[in-house]
C-alpha cells in the first residue's frame, strides 16, 4: 500500500514541480520519515513491526528523491529495496510460522535450526544496504551521487544506511543467535511450500546487480564517485559494527540498558504520535462533535420546538376571536390590507 502511494507520487511529479513550496516540504517529511523511522525500528520488539519502520525509512528516502525531481533514482531505489525488503519478510514469516510468535525477546538460537531462513535473512539484511556488490548499494550510490552537492541530504542516507545496518544486525541476533528460547528450541525448517519461494527468491535478489548491468544503469570505472563508495561503505561498516559489539557476541549486561528509559520509550512508542493523534485530531473531533451535539439540541431543535409551541399559542388564542359572522371577517381583511398598504408607504 505504501509503495503503490509512492509510484503514484512518482507519477505526479511533474504537478509537484509547478510548486517549489511543495517540493521543498516533500524532502524536508521525507528526511525527518527516514532518520525517524530508523531510530523507531531499533526500539521495536515485534519483528513485524521493526520490518515494517525500517520500509518507512526507505519510502523517506524515496520521497525526497521525488521532491529533487529524481524520479528515475526513485523507481531504481524501489526496485531494488523491493527485492530486499520482500526477501526479509518471507524469512521472518517463516519464523513466525515455526514459532508462532513476533517477539524478538521470545526467540534466539534458530540458525542451525533453520538454515535456509536464515540464510535468506542474510541475503536480504545484506541487499537492504549499501554492501558490495549486492543491489542497494548500487541505488544507494546512485543517490548519493544525485545529491552530493548537498551535504545535509547525503548525511540523511547514510544515517539511514548505518542505523539499518544496526537494526538488521540486531534483528538476526536476537532470532538466529543465542542460546534457544522455550519456543524456539525444537523449531524446524519451514515445508518446501515456502522454503522454494524463499530460496528462489534469494537467488534473484543475488541477481540484481547482473539485472542491473543488463538495463546499464550500473556506473562506469570512469564515471564512479569513489567518495561516495568509501562513505557509504564506511556507514554498513559502523552500523554493522555496532551491531555485531551488542548483539553477536556474549554480554553480561542487556543492551537495551545502555540509553535512558525515557529515550527507548520514546522511541518504542514512536515519539509519542499515537498519544500526540489522541491530544490533538482526537480530542478536536470529540470537543467538535460535543459543540455541535449540543447546538443541535438546544439551538436548532429549541428553534423548532418554539415555532411549534408558538403556532400552538397563536391558534389557541385566535380560536376566541371566531364568531361566525362574515362582516368581521371582512373588516378584520380590510384593516390588515390597510396597515400593510401604511406599512408599505411609510417605508419608502
């Protein structure tokens, strides 16, 4: 769904382009999206929904080469992410349907159990970020090369790249390494109904860069921004890094407990915006609906109600004023006819 809003969003940029306002606040959402999802998917301990943070910063990184009017470097870095990003949700479903939980804090200990899977993981945390010579990299380098005149821009896709790393990296420790979980202790492989799906796509997403090659969208050795190779590179290395200090090695102290409880919980909820929505759209809906509740019922039905109760009062009392007689009738006509002819002249 997400994706398909953001091809559609590729498909209007020529209408975005008529207004540089809308451009400008297109790229400036799309970086706060990227670098705030990232941080938000390394808080998250359903597997689905780290997955799902770790989209949204991708997608952020799309929309601001929509707002630079890159709609080219867009669609590759979809495609690219796309294989990726598929490649890792199929291996984490498998694990979802071994052990019947998305807890991160329930599973460990599933890569000699599920070899496959995890070398699907592997793959896919591996072709989700700038690693030689697999497909991100390569649309992540053709993004930096669109945007390395502008040195704040570039910042945001390597603090997206190294923050990914780092949230991958976690992710496969926290499910294939460590000692096994209650859950996860006589996890099998998944059935050859899913295992051929992933493994097949796991070749393809290793041929991404020939695909490349094949549609030349690969740089030149002449043409190749060496700067940018070496930047990106560098970001994996720390990210993974990182990664690998807290979460592949022993520790005696849980890593979670290295920050604040505050920062983890504020990244956990994702900064807040549900209560912020509650506080804010929420509560500005129900205050409305209460304001117009009760002028509905005090002003619009108090109004009805007194035209009726007035048409009551005013037939009750001109029920006396009938006598039958059709010469008061007449009279009663005549002097109205001539108060409103009075009325009229008076007025002009």
């Amino acid at each position: 769904m997400v994706a398909s809003g953001a091809y559609v969003l590729i498909k209007l940029e020529p209408v975005l382009a008529m207004s540089p306002v809308a451009l400008t606040t297109l790229m400036v959402l799309g970086a706060m999206t990227a670098i705030g999802a990232s941080l938000v998917a390394i808080a998250q301990i359903d597997i689905k929904r780290t997955l799902s943070h770790s989209t949204s910063a991708f997608l952020g990184l799309v929309f601001l080469a929509v707002g630079a009017q890159q709609s080219e470097l867009a669609l590759l870095f979809l495609f690219t992410h796309a294989i990726a990003k598929a490649l890792l949700f199929m291996s984490i479903g498998s694990v979802i349907l071994t052990t019947s939980t998305q807890d991160l804090t329930e599973l460990g200990g599933l890569g000699s159990r599920m070899p496959a899977t995890s070398a699907a993981f592997i793959v896919g945390a591996a072709s989700s970020i700038a690693l030689l010579p697999l497909g991100c990299f390569w649309s992540m380098l053709s993004w930096a090369d669109g945007f390395w005149d502008s040195i704040g821009w570039v910042s945001v896709l390597l603090i997206v790249n190294g923050l990914t790393a780092f949230n991958l990296v976690r992710v496969f420790g926290l499910v294939f390494t460590g000692s096994p979980q209650p859950k996860t202790r006589r996890a099998p492989e998944v059935p050859w109904l899913m295992a051929v799906p992933m493994v097949s796509l796991t070749i393809t997403a290793l041929l991404v860069p020939l695909m490349l090659a094949q549609w030349h969208l690969l740089p030149t050795a002449e043409t190749l921004n060496y700067s940018a190779v070496g930047s990106l590179l560098t970001s994996s290395v720390v990210g993974f890094g990182l990664g690998a200090l807290l979460y592949l090695r022993p520790r005696s102290t849980r890593p979670d407990t290295l920050i604040g409880k505050s920062i983890r919980d504020t990244l956990a909820y994702d900064f807040w915006i549900e209560r912020l929505y509650r506080l804010s759209v929420v509560l500005g809906v129900v205050q409305g609906a209460r304001l117009m509740a009760w002028f509905d019922r005090y002003i619009v039905d108090g109004l009805v109600n007194f035209v009726g109760v007035a048409s009551i009062f005013s037939g009750e009392s001109l029920k006396y004023t009938i006598s039958g007689r059709t010469g008061q009738y007449l009279l009663t006509v005549f002097t109205g006819l001539i108060l409103t002819f009075a009325a009229l002249q008076w007025s002009f």
